[in-house]
C-alpha cells in the first residue's frame, strides 16, 4: 500500500484489514500521518521514489495498491516537471521493483483529471483523455505506462478514475477523515466555514442549473470497497480502467444546501471568481464499475457530509 497513511490509503488499510488481508505500508508521511496507518498494519516509513525502500515494503506481497503521488492540481501548473518525476517516474520505477520480486498485481488510483474538459457527461473510459492540467496528465501517462506493462510483462492492473471523493471512516484508531494542507477540497471547506473564513464559492456564472459547477460525489468508503473488488478482479495480462463515482452530479450550491441540514445551521459563503482550470461539469459514468466489479455506491451525499462533519467533532 504506497500511501497508506494518506486519507484514502489510510482507510483502505483498515478496510482491508478488517477484511483479513494482511497489509503493508509505505508511506515517507509527506504529507500523509504517521497517526492514520492502522496499528495493525506494518509500516516502512519511505518514499515510494526510494527503490530500496519499495524493495524492503514489496517483498512477499500478492497485490500493490498504488495510492502515494502528488494530487494538487494548482501545484502542479506551479510545478508540472515534480508532477512528471514524482507520479509518472515514481510509478514507472515502482513497477520495475515489482517486476525484480515478481509481484505481477496492480490496483492504481487514476483520477476524472485524465478526462479533462468532457465533451459530454456522463463520462465514460471510452470519453477523449484530454488533461488540462499536469496532474491529470501524470495520471494518464500512468495509466498507459500500465496498458503497455500489461500487454509486454503479463501483468494484471486495474486504474481506478476517482471523481470527487469524501466522508470519513470510524476505525478501532478512531476516525479517519481528510487532512490537507492546505484543504482544497469542497466538502471539508464548506464544514470548516465560519462567518470569518466563509466558504468561497468559485464561480456562479457557469452554464449550469444554478450557475455553480457540477461535480459528482463518492464516499470514500464505497470508493475502497470498489478497490477490493477490483483487486479480486484483476487478470493477468489485462489493464482495465474503470470510473468510481456515484453517476449522479450536484452544484457547489446544492452540496452547501446539503451540509447546511447536517450540521443545522447556515453555511457562510462568499461568491467570488472562478477557479482556473474548474471544469463546468464533470459526472461519471459508473456502468462500467458495476459491469467488472459488480459495485455500486450505496453512501449518499449526506451520509459523506455527516460522516465528514462527525470525524471533525
Ligand atoms: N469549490 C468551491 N470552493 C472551495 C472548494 C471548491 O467553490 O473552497 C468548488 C470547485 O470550484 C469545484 C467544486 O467545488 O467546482 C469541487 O472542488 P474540489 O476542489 O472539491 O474538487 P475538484 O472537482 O477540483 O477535484
């Protein structure tokens, strides 16, 4: 598991645990927290770009879940060539450690940014790739990096395409729950905001039903159950890619109106301008999860709302 003690890889830690797998974990807590990996689990603490540290994790493991990388969008039209060497090269060496030790099964988190702007929505794997950022860009180089390892070295991969993903997940070690810094992300925003720091709205003047962008939410639990599926799904020689959201949109103003009914109060926001690069709508289509992995969502946006608002009490 590289980045296990991130906010997603975390809590598949302790899913999967849960679920009796054994797991190890490598993580150089960059950015994630040592506090979030599972006792449970073993821990190397190392950067996944140190291949003596993905040797010392990688031996007699089955599968690697490929959570750890760079994920700022506005960092990396900052920095795309940090993005270029620490996702695509990272990823590239991780895949020859694999190979020295023979470990042939990959489940990698891709992400809706290899779509970029979509032509229409719902999007589905078929949809043009057009990133509009190096983010989304290092995501795709991956996930081709994998076809062509599946197709030369035998080697089963799945890519997961996060869309939007939130909530929170009590554990035997407590909640786990999104820490970033900075937080970029809507959800945790809009529980954070205060008449002070109101959240901002960026952008009410988008082609859409209320003029705020559409996005499309998946729990962060359903997101991980998916990935043990698509782990008991892999098949040698074969890289599918498969979008994991819910297949159903909601506006940045639907989502505050939302968190408003879960915490009982107002939310305090501000209008300001769009962000660069914010697509106006992205929804996935989920036909294909359902079709291989027989999954899906069963949390709903105020279940990812009230998890998250929880996890923050
Ligand atoms: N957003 C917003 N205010 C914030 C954070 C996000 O209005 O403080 C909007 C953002 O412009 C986008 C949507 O909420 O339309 C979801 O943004 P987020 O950063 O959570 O995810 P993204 O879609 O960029 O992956």
């Amino acid at each position: 598991m590289t980045g296990g003690a991130g906010y997603i890889g975390g809590m598949a830690t302790s899913m999967l645990l849960d679920a009796g797998y054994r797991v190890r974990v490598l993580d150089d807590c960059s950015t994630g927290h040592a506090d979030a990996i599972d006792p449970r689990a073993h821990f190397v603490r190392g950067s996944f770009l140190d291949a003596s540290a993905v040797q010392e994790a990688i031996a007699g493991c089955d599968t690697v879940m490929h959570f750890a990388g760079k994920s700022l969008v506005g960092e990396s039209v900052q920095k795309p060539d940090l993005y270029m060497q620490v996702n695509v090269g990272g990823s590239a060496q991780l895949l020859n450690v694999m190979k020295e030790n023979n470990v042939k099964k990959i489940v990698f988190s891709s992400s809706a940014a290899t779509y970029g702007e979509p032509e229409e929505v719902p999007i589905t794997e078929k949809s043009p790739t057009k990133p509009t950022n190096p983010y989304g860009l290092s995501k795709l180089k991956v996930d081709q990096l994998l076809t062509q390892r599946a197709s030369e070295d035998g080697i089963a991969a799945i890519s997961l395409r996060y869309f939007n993903v939130a909530g929170a997940l009590n554990t035997s070690h407590g909640w786990l729950s999104e820490r970033h810094n900075p937080e970029t992300h809507l959800i945790p925003n809009v529980l954070k905001a205060t008449p002070e720091s109101p959240l901002q709205i960026f952008g009410t003047d988008w082609p859409t039903l209320d003029g705020t962008c559409v996005r499309d939410y998946v729990h962060v639990v359903d997101l991980i159950e998916a990935h043990i599926a698509a782990m008991k799904a892999l098949v040698l020689g074969k890289h599918e890619i498969i979008n994991l959201g819910s297949g159903d949109g909601y506006s940045v103003r639907q989502v505050v109106d939302a968190a408003a009914l879960v915490v009982g109060r107002s939310i305090p926001t501000a209008e300001v301008g769009r962000r660069a690069g914010d697509p106006a709508v992205l929804i996935a289509s989920v036909d294909r999860a359902k079709e291989l992995l027989s999954w899906t969502p069963t949390r709903n946006l105020l279940a990812m709302m009230s998890d998250a608002h929880v996890s923050l009490r």
